[in-house]
C-alpha cells in the first residue's frame, strides 16, 4: 500500500505523522519477554517546552522473545487491547534480550544481533548483526498514517487503496520502512509465482483463491529474508501490505491497519541460520511418514469414477511396475452439492468400507478430499446451523454464498464445539479407513461475518486456514500417532508449516505455468515450509505428452509427488507409452533416494530447513545465484535443472567444485553456466562435490528397511571424511564415517 506521490509529496487524502526522535529511553522488566527498552518518539523534533504539548508519540518498544530475535512494536495509542499476532511457541519464557543504555541512547543484545536507539534527533534504530549494521530504521520510516474519511476511501479519493484486493479499508495505519541496501535482495513472503527476487513489487498478504498465475497466493507469510543475513516478521496475521523498493526505492516498507504495529528482526547470519531461527519462533514441520514421499495418484476433479476405475488404474499402474503410495480421492466421492457431509456417494460408492479394506489389501493408502463449507442440501447444514457451528452475520443468521457449493455456510473453528463435531466426521472416515485429508480451500474467508469468540475478522481472513488445518492434523496424530500424520494443505499462513505438506494450487497445463509452480514453490520454501508438492502436468486442462513427461521428471523430484489434474484422468499411459517409461524411471529412482530424501525430512524437524532449496539457501556467497528461479538444490547435496521446453534445451548454473550427473556419472567443473539437450527419461541431475548419497536398495515403494542393502555413493571432489546419519522409517538410526577419497561409481 502507497501513502506517498514521489519523494516530497503524500497522496490525496494521507496524513502521515512520522516518529522524528527518541525523546527518551528506558528500560523495563515488566514486559512478558523480559528486560527490554521503551522509546518515546514524537511526531516533530522538541526543541521547547510548548512543543510537547497537542502533539501525537510513538512508543516504540524492543525486546527479545528468542535468542537472535528483536521485537519491535510501535503503537500510536497503547491503552487499545493488543489485537493479537500468530503463536510463538518458540517464545523463552522471561526473554532472551540484555538491554544497556548510555549518554547517546540504548542498546538491547541478544545472541549475535544487536539493536541500537541513537538518543534525539534524527530518529535512528539500527540492527547490527555480529556488529556490522545490516538494516535499520531511518528518518521518516516510522510512521502513523491517517486517511480520509471513509466514504472518501472507498470511492478511492485517498489514492492509496488497492482495487480489487477484499482487504478491509481502515482510517489509521502504521508503518516501518527499513533500509534497503545497495546488492541487498529480498526473498520470501509466501508462495507467490512471480519473480523470486521481491524487489520492485508490492506484495499483499491476503489469502485468495487466485490459482497460480497472478499475484494473488493461498499461502501467504508475512516474512521476508534478506541476502544481507537477517529476517523479518510483521507479527499480524491480518492484511499487512509490503513495498520491497516499490515506494520507497531504498526500504523495505511494511503497513498494517489500526494503532500498533509488531515485527521481529531474526538474526542469520546465513540463509539457513534464519531459518532455524524463524521457526524455532513459530514452529517447526513434524517428521512426516515414509510413505507419503511416494507416489499420489488422483481421481482427478470432476472425471467419472467408482470402484472399478479406481482398480483398474492401480492394477495397470502396478503392472507397469509402477509403484503408487497412495490413491486420492478427489471431491465426487460425495454427492454433488452436499459438500461436505464426509459421506460417500452411494451411487458410485456402494461398499466405501469394502472398497477402503481391498485398497489397504494392496499396501495403498487412501486420501479423501475435504473443505471447510457445508452446502446447504447437506443435512450436516441445518445441524451445524441449529448448533451454531457455522460462521454469522452480524444479525445472527447463517453466513452463506453459493460461490463453490451453493447456499454454503462455513465452519467456525473459534468454536471449540463447533471443531469437535467438524473432528467427529473425520474421526469416523479414519476408523471406516481414510488415512489422511486433503484440506482444499480455507481462503474464501468473508469479513461482514461474527466468530464465536469475538475474532477479528479481518484478521481470521488469513489466520482461519490455521485453525482448519489444526483441527484436521490433530486428529490425523491422535488417530495415527506421532510421525504418521499428514494433510495435503492448499492454504496457510506463518506458522502452518508445522502441518505439512503443501500443494501449489491450480496451475495451468504448460511448461510457462510450469515454471511459474517452481517459482511459489521456491518462494514457500524461503518462507519456512519444509514439505512441498504440486499437481503434475498442470491442474486446468489436459498437457500435452511433452509437458505431462518433463513435470513427471520434476514432480517427482520434489519432497511430495502427485498426478492431479481438473477434468482429465493423469495416469501416464493415458499419454503416451513413453510417459510410463518416465514415470517409472523417476519413481524408481525417488524410492532409492529415499534414505537420503527421508533424513532430509527429519533433518527439517529439528532445523527448518527445507528439503527443495533456493539455490540462495544453498550457496549464498555465489552472487550468480542470487537470482536463480528455474533450478534448486534438492537437499543439501543434489541439483535439479527441471526441463520447460519441448525441445529438451535446458540451461543452469552449478556453482563451483566438481559435479557428477547422478544418472550418467559423468564429471563437469562448476563455476559456470551449462546448456544441455534432453530426452524425456533424463534431465540435468548434477551431485556436488564430495556428496555421500545414502542410496536404497529398493525400487518399489519409499517405506522400506533403508539400512538393508543400503549403498552410500561417494562423489568425487571432496576431502577428509563426512558423517552421514541415515533413519529408517522406524525411526533407527544409524551414523556412518566416510572417507572422501572413496569413490564407488
């Protein structure tokens, strides 16, 4: 959002009062995080007595909820209840900050970050990481924002509202602005489909069901990371707007409605670092099972199916020795209009717990499709309505629209009755032999409405996916247990990558939307989430076979792999008889990598750290990477170069060292750019150097025994040794020590 018309000027209807210095400076133990600093900063420099007087402050209040972590909140009038942010989980009781002050201001340390508040005029906050400074908040970043009177807004005469956007207007606002270096890049923010790098845009944190192929996002995160070593968080899971350069070309701006504004500075001093940091603060991803890295095979949308096409789909698949991990059920398997009343649709579905028993007897789990909105034909509608369980509009009636479902209400999980009943239908598909959900949806969230406990509802808009995807992983784990639960999440927001996975959404057929899938997928990963997939070959439409086989490739070379699509069925024979040759290469392969995959997982549960990396994350000393969106390491130590073209050219950047091609073992220098020509059954695939690849010694399925047979595949390049953990799906490990001059292919 833009308050300003170029360097001198604000836009039609805008007051800004800006913080102009720190009046004064003390400290304070009184906050819940421990000792911390408490600024006053008025709106114009005081210079005599008669000027404190009919003049508006900022308080400006720093403290350390973590080690590495600075919160910083600036409120216009601190006696308004604080609105809340996301949970922290990670929060140190009693703080983890040391605050000094001195003749020139005040400082408050924790671990390798410092912030410091020079005294006076001008208003100057700066964050030092290992004692260099590394952003900051200048003259004019901090600012109180008054618009025109409401009416003037809506009708746009304040200039600054974005059409079309659904995010509520407000008549106040706040904002910070912190210095944008010279080199210094911005990444993150959600899963967003346009360029990696954020700088130049203007970002929306507002869940939307958009697809793939605008600015709007079903994940958004109001977080950012920075090359120059440092993240933030705008602690509001309401609509916070982000100018990366956009307004002022030289600071990241970020605003949010109403009177106080919170935000964290997350130390690195690595890429990774502020990762493990970001979500040790707001959760980290469980280990999910072994037997969801395999391979998801859909009804797809809206195709005819039953109990035979569903059969004959994993009997053909199985005949191609092609191995499928679990069949998915998409939204027909109930009746049209009753979604969702988690019933099968006895027309198709005459026998749902003989059909579940014949799918467990052929080692596959089974996935059902599930949203938060009851169509008003289901019965399940006039219960919830009579129980209050369904979303209200101020005037206390049911909250519907026949967008989607018709007449649909939604479920209120602020209601803790209301999530216990939504449980109980679940609870009941697990037990008749569903092991796991997938939980579409979760952004069509209205605001004229009324939650049961007084919520916000321009904040649930984006926090209500949280709470959906809670009540659905809670059950997952208390039905399945620790290590067994997984939902296949559309929506999310800070924090939901503690209910892996997540799927990109609807894209297109085409290798441009294609391209554009990795790119959210990249961005996500920068966002703190670990687990990540996608619909291959594109959701709307039907690819072609060259699209089909190069997402084939790539699809399966991400955490989670699915065939998905709207109106077309996505078995690979449907295609070509070449597209089983690559389905059954690349899947055969993922199962092998599966020790090396699988550790990845678990190495996220404790770290953060994602299993498909930016090439930032990986490399950030490499200023050729910094903009690199079309490739990505999978893990810490494998390259993939996903093909987007029908020809087969492909062109990537390895850094420097030595690379080994995983599928051919051919050697190739780094440093350097590479352009290469394909088949369908191969793509760039490069090892780095001094990798030790745990390899499997099975191709049939990825929930196997990894120690039994298991090959550690040394790759040239490296010196001294390498431990390499690998854990079973039983969760035995076991630590090798590898000698790096060992090399076995």
């Amino acid at each position: 959002m833009k308050f300003t018309d170029g360097f001198w000027q604000l836009r039609p209807g805008v007051t800004a009062l800006y913080a102009q210095e720190a009046y004064d400076i003390w400290k304070t133990d009184a906050a819940a995080d421990g000792d911390g600093l408490v600024i006053t900063a008025p709106t114009t420099v005081i210079t005599r007595r008669g000027d404190t007087l009919n003049r508006p402050v900022l308080t400006v209040t720093l403290s350390s909820p973590l080690e590495g972590v600075v919160r910083v909140r600036v409120s216009h009038h601190v006696g308004r209840p604080w609105h809340g942010g996301f949970e922290l989980p990670g929060a140190v009781d009693g703080g983890a900050g040391a605050v000094s002050l001195t003749e020139g201001g005040g400082a408050l340390s924790t671990g390798p970050l410092t912030a410091r508040i020079a005294s006076g005029a001008p208003w100057s906050l700066s964050f030092e990481l290992d004692g260099k400074r590394v952003t900051g908040s200048s003259h004019k970043a901090q600012g109180y924002i008054q618009l025109a009177d409401a009416a003037d807004v809506a009708h746009g005469v304040a200039g600054n509202a974005r059409t079309g956007l659904g995010a509520p207007h407000s008549a106040t606002y706040l904002h910070e602005q912190l210095d944008l270096g010279v080199g210094e890049l911005i990444y993150g923010l959600g899963e967003r489909f346009g360029p990696l790098v954020k700088n130049g845009q203007t970002v929306d944190i507002w869940n939307a069901d958009g697809g793939t192929s605008s600015e709007q996002a079903y994940k958004n995160v109001p977080f950012y990371l920075s090359n120059r070593g440092y993240g933030v968080l705008v602690n509001d899971p309401g609509h916070v707007s982000f100018e990366i350069g956009s307004e002022a070309v030289e600071r990241v701006q970020f605003s949010v409605a109403g009177e106080e504004l919170e935000y964290f500075l997350i130390a690195g001093p690595t890429p990774k670092d502020v990762l493990t940091r970001y979500t040790a603060l707001t959760g980290r991803p469980p280990i999910v099972p072994a037997w969801s890295y395999g391979l998801w095979l859909s009804t797809s949308f809206t195709t005819d199916y039953e109990e035979a096409t569903v059969t004959s789909f994993i009997d053909q698949m199985a005949a191609n020795e092609l191995p499928v991990s679990v069949f998915h059920f998409d939204c027909f398997w109930m009746r049209e209009f009753n979604w969702c009343d988690f019933e099968w649709d006895p027309r198709t579905f005459p026998d749902p717990d003989g059909m579940l028993a014949r799918l467990h007897e052929k080692d596959l789990r089974v996935c059902v499709w599930i949203n938060p909105y009851i169509g008003q034909r289901s019965p399940l509608f006039a219960e919830a309505a009579a129980q209050g369980f369904l979303v209200k509009r101020p005037d206390g009636s049911v909250w519907q629209w026949d967008l989607w479902q018709a007449g649909m209400g939604l479920v209120d999980f602020t209601n803790p009755e209301a999530t216990a009943w939504y449980q109980g239908h679940l609870r009941r598909l697990i037990d008749q032999g569903v092991d796991c959900f997938k939980t579409d949806f979760g952004e069509r969230i209205p605001l004229e409405v009324e939650y049961f406990d007084g919520s916000d509802p321009s904040r649930m808009h984006n926090l209500y996916t949280q709470l959906y995807n809670q009540a659905v992983h809670d059950v997952l784990v208390e039905k399945r247990g620790e290590g067994e639960a997984v939902v296949f999440a559309r929506s999310a927001t800070a924090g939901g990558q503690s209910m892996p996975v997540h799927w990109g959404g609807d894209n297109t057929s085409t290798f441009e939307s294609m391209a554009e899938t990795l790119r959210g997928g990249l961005s996500l990963a920068f966002s703190g989430f670990a687990f990540w997939s996608h619909d291959i070959g594109g959701f709307e439409g039907t690819p072609d076979p060259a699209v089909y086989k190069r997402w084939t490739a790539f699809g399966l070379l991400s955490s989670h792999s699915r065939f998905h699509g709207s109106n077309s069925y996505r078995v690979p024979w449907a295609f070509d008889d070449e597209a089983v040759e690559v389905t059954r290469t690349f899947t055969h392969l993922k199962m092998q990598l599966m020790p090396y995959l699988f550790q990845a997982g678990v190495d996220a549960a404790t770290t953060g750290v994602p299993l498909a990396r930016p090439m930032q994350l990986e490399f950030p000393d490499d200023p050729a990477v910094a903009y690199l969106d079309r490739q990505y390491m999978l893990g810490r130590d494998i390259l993939v170069a996903p093909v987007f073209s029908a020809t087969g050219e492909v062109e990537f950047y390895l850094p420097a060292g030595t690379w080994t091609n995983l599928l051919t073992g051919e050697e190739v220098p780094g440093g350097s750019w590479r352009r290469e020509q394909h088949g369908f059954t191969s793509l760039p695939l490069y090892v780095r150097s001094g990798a030790v690849i745990p390899w499997g010694a099975r191709t049939d399925r990825p929930d196997y025994d990894y120690l039994d047979g298991l090959r550690l595949r040394v790759f040239p390049g490296g010196e001294g040794s390498r431990e390499v953990v690998v854990t079973t799906p039983e969760g035995r490990s076991e630590t090798f020590t590898v000698d790096l001059t060992e090399v076995t292919e």
